[in-house]
C-alpha cells in the first residue's frame, strides 16, 4: 500500500444471540462446516424436540441424532423440508440436562457438529447480558397473526427480531410507536430485542 493512498476500512462486528435452546454455530466435532448450521431445543412436557439445520451447500442430506446423556445412541432424525431434521428424547426430567450433537451425511462425506449441552424445561426467555422485561408488556397482540404493535418508551429504538434458528429476520431502528408487518412470516416462535437509551428489552412472540 502506498504511503500517500491510504485505504480505509470500516468494520463491525454482530452480537452473539446464541442461547441454549436456539442459535448457529460452524463448530465441528468432525469434519467440517463451510457455512454451518442452526439447532434449537424445546421442552413441551417430559420431552425434547431437537431441531437441526445444515446450512451448507449440499447434497442428499440425512441426519442422525448423538445422544450422549445415558451412553451414546445414533438416531436417524426426520426430514420436515429440505436441510432440516427433528427428532425428539421422551421421559425427561424437568431440570436434568442432555448432551446430544447432529451427524449431517450427504454425498461425498459427513460432518458433526459440537456436543450440546440442554437444560429440560429451559424456554430461554431474557437470557443474556442485557437487562430483561419478563412482564411489562411493549408489543400486542401475542400471538400475532399479521401486525404486531409496539408502543415504546423512546423516540429511538433499536428493534431486532430472531426466528428459533437465531437468524435475524428483522433489523432496524423505529420510533416509540410502530407497527412491525408479520405477515410473511413463517408460523412459529420468534425473539424480539428492543434497546433504547433507557434499557434492553427481550420477548418472545407467537406468529400463527
């Protein structure tokens, strides 16, 4: 670089988002990930769903689920469209734990992700660093089919919405009262974090 041509480089970096019941990592176990892949945990009852998405490019995709928590058990997990894969672990206690990772095959190899540890029971709600909302209510209606009104207490808030992947969906800065349209959105359960000048927010809400 010449000493009179400088190049100027701005950077930044995103929050971490990841929880123990949903998130995106490219760790791997085996193999590799090029791109990586999502999970998400949820406890309904004594039982687990496990979900897991490849995110990399690749082709004739199966699953199978590692199941470390009683000795370690391979389970073929079942397709619900195109890379993603479910199964589910009954008779769990409510605040015991699981340990479980993916084996991903497709043609011309495997990968396998981390080992996940999960907490039966945990919803995750208001996890993290931030300041949390547990029951102040600053969006309506819950669940929300179509648009979700939001009235809060700055002219400026910085309102980011996940779905249960920990993908961002929506991103942006919007005064005290809005409306956020979700009506393209898939059915199913979303994260929203609100930070303003006074604090931060985290909810959950149900799309139908």
């Amino acid at each position: 670089m010449a000493v009179n041509n400088p190049i100027v480089l701005s950077a930044t970096t995103t929050a971490n988002t990841n929880t123990e019941c949903a998130g995106s990592s490219s760790d791997a176990a085996q193999g590799t990930f090029t791109v990586g892949y999502g999970y998400t945990f949820q406890t309904t009852g004594t039982d687990v769903t496990v979900n897991y998405e490849l995110l990399d490019d690749r082709a004739g995709v199966v699953a199978y689920l590692w199941n470390y928590t009683a000795g370690f058990v391979e389970t073929a997990m079942t397709n619900t469209g195109g890379k993603k894969f479910t199964a589910k672990i009954t008779g769990k206690t409510v605040g015991s734990t699981i340990q479980v990772a993916c084996k991903f095959a497709y043609s011309g190899g495997m990968s396998v992700t981390k080992t996940f540890t999960y907490t039966v029971g945990n919803s995750c709600v208001g996890t993290g660093v931030e300041s949390t909302s547990e029951n102040e209510e600053f969006f309506f209606p819950n669940p929300v089919q179509n648009l979700l009104h939001l009235q809060l207490k700055d002219d400026k808030n910085h309102v980011v919405v996940l779905d249960m992947m920990g993908r961002r969906v929506f991103d942006r800065v919007l005064p005290s009262v809005s409306i956020l349209d979700m009506t393209d959105f898939e059915t199913g359960i979303y994260f929203i974090r609100i930070e303003n000048s006074q604090r931060i927010f985290n909810g959950k809400v149900i799309k139908k």
